[in-house]
C-alpha cells in the first residue's frame, strides 16, 4: 500500500528547498522592492515545518497501519496550500487582500497538530 503522506512530504520538503532557493536568489530583488522578503521567509519557513510534518504522519502509519492519519495529512497539506502559498503570492505581487487568507491555513495547521496529539494520545 503506497504511504501517500510519506510520498508528499518528500515532495513538498523538495519543493520548499526548491521555493526557498529561488526566492533568496531569483526573487530576492522583487522581494526587496516590495519589502516583503521576512514574508516570503515565513511562508517557506511553515512550508518545510509541515512538509516534515507530513513525513512524521506517514512514519506514524507505518508504525500503526490500523490507525487513520489521512484527515491530519490533509490538513497539513492544505495549510502549506494555503497558508504559504498566499504568503509567497503576497510577497511577489503585493496584493495585499492575500493577507486574509492566510489564517485559514493558519487554522489548518492548528487543527492538524490538535488531530495529531489526540491520535497519539489514544494509542
């Protein structure tokens, strides 16, 4: 059975090193200009966080295949989604209404890590 949480933390810890790279030397000037490089920094900080968080939820499967982690997954991939994908598209267009969602991957995030302790905690 493919361990999809596994398989897309691998992938979105790439993509944030990949993100991260081009941001500090292909967008750096942009970034600048706009003054929003801490911005960007932070979206490419909470990127990598739950890139690994996903990793840990598809060790956790390995570790306990009868529990499901899939709904925690979903939340932390959703939160990188949204939560660092409108921080990077706020960083490179200044379109500042970007901000207001931002927190809704916020609350993703959150919820993932509640999901999380409350699964561990009943093992």
């Amino acid at each position: 059975m493919t361990n999809i949480s596994l398989i897309l933390g691998s992938v979105m810890s790439a993509l944030g090193v990949a993100i991260g790279a081009f941001g500090a030397h292909g967008l750096k000037e942009i970034l600048e200009k706009n003054s929003r490089l801490d911005t960007f920094e932070t979206g490419v900080k909470y990127h990598m966080y739950h890139a690994l968080a996903l990793v840990l939820v598809g060790i956790l499967k390995l570790i306990k295949p009868e529990v499901s982690f899939n709904l925690i997954g979903y939340m932390f991939l959703f939160g990188i989604i949204i939560f660092s994908g409108s921080l990077f598209t706020l960083s490179i267009t200044n379109i500042k209404w970007l901000g207001a969602i931002t927190p809704i991957g916020g609350v993703l995030f959150i919820t993932g890590w509640i999901m999380l302790t409350i699964k561990v905690l009943n093992f």
